[in-house]
C-alpha cells in the first residue's frame, strides 16, 4: 500500500516517435553524432592508409554514410557509454 515501483523512472519528456531529422537537433545527440562521424572517419583513413600500398584506394564516404539511420546500433552503443559516465576519451 502506498509503494512504488523503484525501477519507475520519470516520465519521458520527449516524443518517442519524433523522427531522426528531429532527433539530431537535440544537442547530445548532435554531439554523439559528431563523435560517431569522427571515429568512422579515423577508422576510414586507417583503412585508406592500410589499403593503398596494396593499389586498393577507397572513394570517398557520402554523406548519408554517416546517417543516424545507417549508424544507429552505434549510436545506440556510443549513448550507453555516455550515460554509463565513460569519457569521451576512452569511448574511441
């Protein structure tokens, strides 16, 4: 009587079916979205930079590449990191 769920977390304060273009004005997700663009674009030039003596060389990434809908499993992951308190440092 009287008790509450002590899982219960607050009320969401934001629409769950906004859309992605909606989405990725919110300013964490801006900044994740910059941190993942990052991180493909270092892993790219590495692949570049492996690939290129062997007369392999990469065309360039378009930019729908690095689209939260293509990405979204790793923003998933780069969000959990966030909200688990692992610095930006350590997350690349």
């Amino acid at each position: 009587m009287g008790k509450t769920d002590p899982m219960a977390g607050p009320a969401l304060s934001f629409d769950p079916f906004v859309s992605y273009n909606q989405m990725q004005t919110i300013p964490p997700v801006m900044a994740l979205m910059e941190e993942m663009r990052s991180g493909i674009s270092t892993y790219l030039g590495a692949a570049g930079t492996i690939l290129r003596p062997g007369g392999v060389n990469l065309k360039p990434a378009p930019d729908d590449y690095f689209s939260m809908e293509k990405n979204f499993f790793s923003m998933l992951f780069l969000y959990s990191f966030h909200r688990a308190g692992i610095s930006r440092s350590h997350r690349r």
